[in-house]
C-alpha cells in the first residue's frame, strides 16, 4: 500500500493556485483590501513635512540672518582685497625674495594699492558706511594664507625604500611662486573691480572701481613681462594656440583673454610630490561668502 | 630681475606722457566735444535698465566708432610691420574687432563702415610703419586714449549692459597698452607701464 503522504509533489500551477484559495481566504483578503483603502483614504489629506528629514537627536538648524549687500558692503569688499593684496606683497618682502627692478616693481604696486583701499574707504564712508581697513578675513583664511603655506612647506619625497627624504625649497623657487600669486591676485582684483562697476549704484563709485580695473589689470600685464620677458606678451590661446604647464605651473600672459574674465583663476603653488605635481588652489571674485558685510567688526 | 623689454639705453621717449594731450589737439579730435560725456549717471544700477537707453545707444555707437577705427589702423600697421610684430598688431586688430561686434551687438546696428574717420585720418600716418617701437609708441596712444574714452563713458551709462560690456573692455585694453608701451621701450618706466593720462575723446554720439 501507498502512504498518500508519500505521493511526490509537484509544484502548483497558476491554476492550481486559484484553485485552493477558497471562499474562506478570499472573505480574509478580501476584508483586508477594505480595511487598508479605509486607511489610506483617511490619510488622505495629511500633508507630509516639507523640511528635509533628520536623522537623530541633532538640534534644529537655526536660521541664518539675511544681511544687506549694499554700496558700503561692496566698497569694503574692494577696500578688502586690496589690503589683502599689500598684505601678500609685504609678506614676499619679508621672505627676501624680491630684487632689483622686481622689488621697484613691488614697492609701486604696494603704493597703487594702498592708495585704491584709501579711495574706496573714503567712497565707503561717502555711501554712509564704515571704511574697511584690513584683509578680507574669508580669502585670507581659505586662500592666502594656505597658498603661503604651501609655497613655503619643504618639498617631502618619499623613495623606492619608504625613506623620507625633506628638501627646502630654494629663493628662486619660493620668489617664482610668490610673483604667480601676485599676479593671480592682480587678475582677482581687476575682475573683482570689473564687476563692481555693474553693481555699484553711483556713477563715482562705478568710475573708481573701473579705474582700479584698468590700472590693476597693468598691473598684472607688467608684472609677467618684467619677470618673464616679451615671450608672454600674448596667450597662445588667442591665436590658436594651447597653453602647456611648465615644471608643474600654469605660465601666465600679460594678454590672456579677448574681454576681460571675471571666471576663477587656478593657482599652481608649492613643492612638487613625487609626480610632479604642485598643490592647486582656486581665486575668485568674492561673493556671498566673503563680503564685508556692515555688520562685520575689524576688532 | 631685470626687464625682458626692449633696451631704453639712449632712447629719447617720443612720446611722454606729457605729449598726448598735445597730440589729442594735434589730431583735431578736440573737435569732438560734447556734452553727453559730462553728464555723470546717477541711476542706481539696481533699477537701471538691462538694454541700453536711446542716451546709451548713441554713446556706444562713438564708442563703436572709435573700435573701429583702431581695427583699421591696427589692419594697417599688420601689412608694414615685420613678422613678429605685425602678429601683434594683427591680435589687436582681432581683439578690438571682436570689442566692435560686441558693441554693435548691444545697440542692434551693423558695425561695418562706421569707424570714426578722424581717429582714422590722424593716426594712419604713424601706424603704417615698419618700426615696431615707432608702432609701439602710437599703438599705446591709442590704447590709452581708449582706456580713458570708456572709462569716461562708463560712468555716463545707464544700462547694465552697457556698463558690463565697457568694464570688459577697458581691462584688456588696459593690457594692451601696458605690452605696447613695453614695446615701445619704456618697459623700465612704471608711470608709463602701470599710469594712463590720457584724456578721452570728447564724443557726441554716433560714429562719424
């Protein structure tokens, strides 16, 4: 005799599936289906929370204050790069890594723009704010000071065997870093003031930021052909050509573009690792994060 | 380090800074006087318009002119000039082109033929030549006295694009005239390199 348990199964069919649910189990699904739209439509007008979800107990975000970007606030911003720019080109001073006609160059440039943040501090004062008379604390603290760093960190390799080897950097090189960074400053400060002049609202202010533009742009212009010479009067990108990183750094063009940028600058500054790469950093034209707002203290 | 410019030894500048009011009077562009320039702009550029106002469109159409002018005496200095040098010139040409087009753009008119003929007429003398520091001297002239115009108009301008489009051009013709000073020997000089006296052209509006 044959165990009818012991009869092989065989896997049901669609068929066989609608077969065995019976009038039984199709009153439970059934009553469940009802059960569930009952739900879901009383939930129907429950509106979802609209701030982005949060996990944990981390307290709430406050909100943060709106402060006015007016005539004052953009006046202080100049005044701020360009102390920022004196700051820069007294420090290379300082390193002694400046000589001859470049140090006369230099001294000239620290005058220029001593005399711009005096020029925008009176205008600031005019529009019925307080004279900003020292760096921009944002650019200082992300940019310049970390390119100063970087320029002036020893070159660290590490050979085949892992041994370390630490070498100082040279005067040469620190001083070729120092000028490319003058002169992406100047580029920053010229496009800076070039775009000031579209959102300043008194027709003096517009004409000084437009002059600062124009004499911080020579600036720049002189500062690659006395330290790199007639070769760099024009980019090659304006005349066809491409621009080729020499030992790691971007070269500069006295002439670099058909209108003037006001696009962020790459800076390659420092030692190179052991590919020859130098550490990049980013210059812009500041903006939300990094205007001297009126409610700024230099204290 | 020592300046890559051209040597200044024994090298009497032919054109001092002093001189380019002179020469201002010598081309007769003094004739151009007008009274649109003198009057500042005081319109908030917040509330100022995107287009250019009708006061607006006749100071870029001089402005235009005055491009202009520069890509034919620029086109000219190319044929005369050496190899090296007429590539510069041929740059300046392209470029001040290219500040023309945009120009004309903004204000809706064709910018063909409208260079401003006395700019031409006065200066087409000296830069049909063949001397790259003669060429540098007046190039920087003119680049100078292109800096000042816009700088003056720019301050006149009620549009923002107006004022935008001006503000990117000045900045590169501010390094143009720093090169072309450089190449006409006064690469050691920093008044002249980093400095611009030059009076702007006094325009009525519209090209001639």
């Amino acid at each position: 005799m044959t165990n009818p348990s012991d009869t092989p199964r065989t896997p049901a069919s669609l068929n066989d599936l609608d077969a065995r649910v019976g009038r039984r189990q199709a009153l439970k699904i059934g009553g469940l289906s009802v059960s569930l739209a009952a739900i879901v439509a009383a939930c129907g007008d429950i509106q979802g929370d609209t701030v982005p979800g949060r996990v944990g107990n981390a307290p709430t975000i406050p909100a943060l204050p709106e402060y006015d970007v007016n005539d004052a606030v953009l006046l202080r911003t100049a005044s701020s790069l360009e102390n920022t720019a004196v700051f820069v080109y007294e420090a290379a001073q300082e390193l002694g890594v400046l000589e001859g006609d470049l140090a006369t160059l230099v001294e000239r440039l620290i005058a220029n723009h001593t005399a711009t943040s005096e020029r925008m501090a009176a205008l600031t004062v005019a529009a019925g704010g307080t004279a900003w008379t020292s760096t921009n604390p944002w650019i200082m603290d992300r940019a310049i000071e970390p390119i100063l760093q970087a320029i002036l960190a020893p070159q660290i390799l590490t050979d085949d065997n892992g041994d370390v080897e630490q070498t100082e950097r040279t005067q040469e090189e620190i001083g070729l870093d120092v000028v490319n960074l003058a002169i992406t400053l100047e580029n920053m400060a010229s496009s800076t003031h070039q775009t000031l002049t579209s959102l300043l609202t008194q027709s003096e202010q517009r004409l000084a930021v437009a002059q600062a533009s124009a004499e911080e742009a020579r600036h720049s212009a002189t500062l690659v052909l006395e330290v790199f010479g007639i070769a760099r009067r024009v980019s090659p990108l304006l005349v066809g050509g491409e621009i080729v990183n020499a030992n790691g750094i971007i070269p500069r063009y006295a002439i670099e573009s058909t209108f003037g940028s006001v696009a962020q600058e790459e800076l390659l500054a420092g030692a190179t690792d052991e590919n020859g790469n130098r550490a990049s950093f980013l210059l812009a034209t500041p903006a939300a994060n990094s205007f001297i707002y009126e409610e700024l203290d230099e204290g | 380090m020592n300046s890559k410019g051209q040597s200044l030894v024994d090298f009497e500048p032919a054109e001092p800074a002093s001189t380019r009011r002179s020469l201002l009077g010598a081309v007769g562009l003094a004739g151009l006087v007008g009274t649109a320039a003198a009057a500042v702009s005081s319109a908030p550029a917040a509330a100022a318009p995107d287009r250019p106002t009708d006061a607006d469109s006749d100071l870029l159409a001089a402005a235009l002119g005055l491009e202009l002018a520069a890509v034919e005496l620029y086109k000219a200095a190319n044929e005369t000039l050496p190899d090296d040098f007429a590539d510069i010139a041929e740059i300046m040409a392209e470029q001040h082109e290219a500040y023309a087009d945009s120009i004309a753009g903004v204000i809706g008119v064709s910018s063909a033929g409208a260079a401003n003929a006395d700019v031409v007429a006065q200066l087409s003398g000296d830069f049909a030549t063949s001397d790259p520091q003669a060429f540098g001297a007046v190039a920087r002239t003119l680049e100078n006295i292109a800096v000042a115009t816009h700088t003056e108009l720019l301050g006149t301008y009620d549009s923002v694009d107006a004022i935008e489009l001006t503000a990117s051009i000045l900045a590169v013709e501010s390094r143009h005239a720093t090169v072309l000073t450089s190449l006409a020997g006064f690469a050691a000089n920093l008044d002249e390199m980093l400095g611009n006296t030059a009076d702007a052209l006094s325009l009525t509006g519209g090209a001639s």
